[in-house]
C-alpha cells in the first residue's frame, strides 16, 4: 500500500507479507510507519505487534481486554458494548441507553478524588454531536436549587460525509462577519476538519484543529470510536464486533462470519470495498408486517413528526431526505437515517396487481433517491436509482444473506424510483401520505392482501435466506408472472 503527500513525495509504502497459507499477516515491511512482526492466538486475534512493542489479550467473546505496552485495559457489558477504557491512570465509564446508545461518559483520575462527567452526546435521528463538560458528581446534596444557564462554546457538532465519516466538527459559536458596526453573515467556529484516505487514515494536508476541546473528539472515520493511545490519531478504532487498525485497512480479529464468507479474507474490512455499502434491510413480507395502502397513509399521518400531512415545499424536503444515509458503526456500512422507522410496521408489505409485493422501506427509500437525483439534474433519476438498488442487492450476499436479491425488493426499488421522479408533485395540493397512496392504488392497483396469490404461505417470521429470488425488476407473484 503506497500513500503520498499533496507535493507526491512518499508517506507510506508498505509491503504486506502472509503466513503460508493463511490470510493472517505475518509482516510488514513500512517506510512511514514501523514494519512489524504479528503473532496470533489458536482462534486468529492478533496477540502481538512487535514494531510497535505491544501484546494483545482477549476476553471469552473476542473482546481486547488489554493492550499491554500501551497501558490500556478494556472491560464490558453483557451484550458487548463497552463500559470501561482504562489508559494509565485515568479511567473513562460508558453509561448506554437500553438499544445501547452511549448517554454519558464519566472520568475518574486516580490522581485527584470524584468522578467527572465529561462528555453527553447530543442525537437526533443519530448522534449529532457532543456536549462538554467537566462535571463533578455529588453523592447527596440536600439543597439543591437549579438556575438555568448556557455557557456558549461547549457543544459540538459533527459535520458527516455521505459514509458517516466526521468531516468537520464546529462548535455551537458563531462569529459575525462584517464592516465595523454592521453584520452581513455569520460564520461557525470550526474545530477540526479532516478527510481521509481509503479506510480511514487521516490525510494529513486536510486535516487541522482549531481548539483545545477539538483535539479530544472521539469520535472520526465511519463515525467509530478513536482509540489514539494504540497507533496514534485516528489510526485506530473501536466498534462492536472489531478493534481495526486504519493504517493497514485490516482488523486485529476473525470476521465473526467469516465461515458464512470463505471465499473474504477473514481480517478484510467493508468487504475491501469502503465506498459502497448501503442495505435497507430488505427482507421478504411476512405476516404481521403486511397491510394495506391506506394502513400505510395512516402510518405516515401518525408517524412521530407527523410526515403523512406534509405539503409543498416540507413534503418535497421530506422525500429528497428519505435516501439520506449514515454509517451504521454496528455493521460497519452506510445505513439509511430515515426510513428504518417502517421496518417492523404493519403496513410495510403491500399487495398489488401490477407490482406484486411492495416493500415500503425500499420503495420509500429509492423514491428519495430518484427525487435528489431529479433535482440535482440526473437525466435519468429512476435508472440512477435502480442502479444503487442492484448494487445495493450485490453487496447484500456479503452483507445481509438473509435478504439478498428477495423477490421484492428490486422491483419496489424500481417503483419507489418511479414514483419520486415521475409522479411526486410538491405543487400538488395533496399530502404526502395521499399522494403515495394515490400512486399505490391507481397506479399499482393496491388491493387486499389476501388477493396475493402467497398469500397463505407468507411466514411469521423473518426466514434465514429469502423463500424465492428475483434478480430482476419483474414484479411476481402478479397475474402475468405468478
């Protein structure tokens, strides 16, 4: 792997080197960085990385526990996540919602008494940021009278590119721009930028801070935690199933479903493909998810934003957002932020006569991608669209087996595609939700469920891998093409 300077001058060259037959790294040969020597437990988790002088303990559920010569210990909760981050002397405490969403982040230095909350991540859909402090917590305190306040400048927030990659974190400061005496735009206080290499090490000519709290945001590529102590700044990271080295584009542990992928190398990252990874979460209709058209008007009407009554101008925002993704640290690739919400709705599956089995997760999703690629001047938005649909469908062999290539889910891609670029009007004086209804029964010719001729063999649940594949836009089980 070879990475250079803006000026073209060398910053890595590194010459990777296995074990005989194996995908495990025995040695690399780096000018950049240290070239190193690896060992392995019996299982595949790296154990020791001699260039930079340090040895790797794992706990039961391939967990790093340690990393000795680093000075760094690791403890976790019973579903995985992680709840203590020893380094030296300080400690750092996870405190996680109940779907495991990190609520606060408590310091403790052995050097000093009490415990301090530091970090309270900000959400919206997702997270969008992080509010500072340097909060000490008080056991018993029996007066207690609050006063409101707002110190300026403790917030900030990251600014994601289409991947999730924190690009830009600014604060919640702005400053005024202007002749003397006069105002014409704000600007926001930046604090970090950076961009980054294919799989995540930072370019150092496009990346700078710009404050002290800055140089402590934990958070950079693919939106993962940063752990700086083991390679240095943004050359290592932590999630749910991997500790990763970016430097190298490699994890330290086995894939966990490496036996269900042997023809991947068990160490390689996204597939060994950064940049495309998207998955709806298409799986095939079953029972409990199945309604009608207008089960999923009224779905939209009671959404909790209300999104069904939208009009004009805020249903054609709404739309262009609905393909909006993020990056999923959990499975490691782009997710959509917006239409997970229907995924384990009644209403989600819908029959009809000319599109068969609709799933409204895809279908929405692909109405907003052809919608933003109308507006951004695509001549062919729907074609554009169905084309990320069957990328999305490749990629889903590797990534979500259970889904790939479900008979539904190219064709309602095809139909949401076609409804965002063609038929959505935000002049129109219909809703949002009547609008899409409207599509569904005069266009596609919703009809009862019970007409589908799979009807009675639809399962209950969500089986292993998809009961009929369709690798086309075909839509089945319709009259033509039962």
């Amino acid at each position: 792997m070879r990475r250079n300077f803006s000026n073209a001058s060398p910053m890595h060259d590194i010459a990777y080197i296995y074990s005989n037959n194996s995908n495990r790294l025995d040695t690399i040969t780096a000018d950049g960085i240290k070239s190193s020597k690896y060992g392995y437990d019996r299982i595949g988790n790296l154990t020791r990385d001699g260039g930079e002088g340090f040895d790797v303990s794992w706990t039961a559920f391939n967990k790093v526990k340690s990393v000795t010569g680093r000075n760094l210990t690791f403890a976790y909760s019973p579903l995985g996540q992680r709840q203590i981050k020893r380094s030296g002397t300080v400690s750092e405490y996870y405190i996680h919602d109940a779907v495991g969403n990190v609520l606060a982040v408590y310091r403790h230095d052995l050097r000093q008494e009490g415990f301090y909350v530091t970090e309270r991540p900000i959400y919206g859909s997702s997270r969008i940021g992080i509010l500072s402090s340097n909060l000490r917590t008080i056991p018993f305190m029996p007066f207690y009278s609050w006063r409101h306040s707002r110190a300026m400048g403790q917030r900030s927030y990251e600014l994601t590119d289409h991947l999730g990659n924190v690009a830009t974190v600014i604060s919640d400061r702005k400053f005024a721009v202007g002749p003397t005496g006069f105002v014409v735009y704000y600007i926001p206080e930046i604090r970090s930028y950076t961009d980054y290499y294919s799989f995540g090490f930072p370019i150092e000519e496009r990346t700078g801070v710009g404050g002290v709290r800055t140089r402590g945001y934990r958070y950079g590529f693919g939106g993962q935690e940063k752990d700086n102590e083991i390679y240095g700044d943004g050359a290592s990271y932590t999630a749910e199933f991997w500790q990763y080295d970016a430097r190298l584009g490699r994890r330290w542990n086995v894939e966990p479903l490496a036996s269900e992928f042997p023809w991947v190398s068990t160490y390689a990252t996204f597939n060994n493909n950064p940049i495309n990874f998207i998955d709806p979460d298409g799986r095939e209709p079953i029972r409990p998810h199945v309604g009608t058209s207008e089960t999923f008007r009224t779905l939209l009407n009671n959404s909790p934003r209300g999104v069904g009554h939208y009009t004009g101008q805020q249903a054609a925002n709404y739309l262009r957002n609905l393909g909006n993704t993020e990056f999923s640290r959990k499975q490691m690739r782009p997710l959509p932020t917006e239409t997970g919400y229907f995924n384990d709705k009644e209403g989600r599956y819908i029959y009809t006569e000319n599109g068969g089995w609709i799933d409204m997760s895809h279908f929405m999703f692909y109405a907003g991608r052809a919608y933003d690629y109308k507006l951004s001047g695509e001549k062919n938005p729907i074609g554009k669209a169905v084309q990320d649909g069957y990328r999305q469908e490749m990629t889903d062999r590797f990534a979500a087996p259970h889904s790939a290539y479900s008979y539904e889910d190219l064709p309602s891609n095809k139909f949401g595609a076609e409804f965002g670029a063609k038929y959505f009007d935000p002049n129109s004086k219909q809703t949002f939700g009547e609008q899409v209804e409207n599509y569904l029964n005069n266009i596609l010719k919703a009809t009862d469920p019970t007409n589908a001729p799979n009807y009675n063999n639809l399962p209950n649940d969500y089986p292993d891998k998809p009961t009929r594949i369709n690798k086309t836009t075909t839509p089945v089980y319709i009259k033509d093409n039962p």
